[in-house]
C-alpha cells in the first residue's frame, strides 16, 4: 500500500479511526437536523402561543437551511425578525434573521425549543 511507505501502521490507524468518527459525527448531525425540521408554534412568556408558525425546511439556504415564518404571523418582532435560516450546531438550533443575526435555542422535553434567556424576550418553538 502506498500510504503505508510514508506513514506508519499506527498513523494509519489514527486516520482511518479520525474518518470514521467524522462519518459518525456526520451522521449523527444529519439525524438531529432531520428531527428539528418541521413546523412550530411559536410561544412568548408563559407559553403564551402568538398564533405564529415558523417552518424548518431541509432545503439549503444561505446560512444553513431554509426557515420560514408563516404570512399570518401578526407579531411585530418575529415579523422584524424574520427568519430565514436555521442550523444546529452541537444540539443547538441558531435562527438566522434576513438581515444576519441570530437568536440561539436550547431543546427540551417534549422537543420544545427555548430561546437562551440572555438574548434578550422570551421565546419558544413548539412542534406541531
């Protein structure tokens, strides 16, 4: 084997080990993403729903994969906010806003999401 000229039996085990963590990794990653995608409910405060509805899309979009608040969403923030991506990054969700920010969500039981509370109101994502 070529490789093995130039790198010893225990370098080679080291990558092939460092590639199969990577796919594992990947796949693992692909599951969660597949178990976020779907529609939400949007919560405020005590749970109080906003009559929003927010879809997570499998489709790629410019930082991440592509979200979408529903048209009939009435609440002033979500709607300045307005979602257009989403990604996971180590079992967290990250909403991207159409003008770059992001708002940060920590999962649950039940597969609520709840916004980090130091980024300022309350909000959650309640699968539909």
């Amino acid at each position: 084997m070529a490789f093995g000229k130039y790198v010893g039996r225990g370098a080679w085990r080291v990558f092939v080990s460092a590639a199969a963590f990577a796919a594992l990794a990947s796949a693992a990653q692909s599951e969660s993403r597949t178990e976020a995608a779907g529609r939400y409910a949007v919560l405020r405060a005590e749970d109080k729903d906003t009559g929003c509805m927010l879809t997570l899309e499998q489709r790629p979009a410019a930082g991440g994969f592509k979200a979408q608040l529903a048209p009939a969403c009435r609440d002033n923030g979500l709607v300045v906010f307005d979602p257009v991506a989403w990604s996971l990054d180590h079992g967290r969700l990250s909403l991207v806003a159409r003008k770059g920010h992001k708002a940060h969500f920590d999962r649950e039981s039940g597969g609520i999401w709840r916004r980090d509370a130091k980024e300022g109101k309350t909000l959650s994502l309640r699968p539909m």
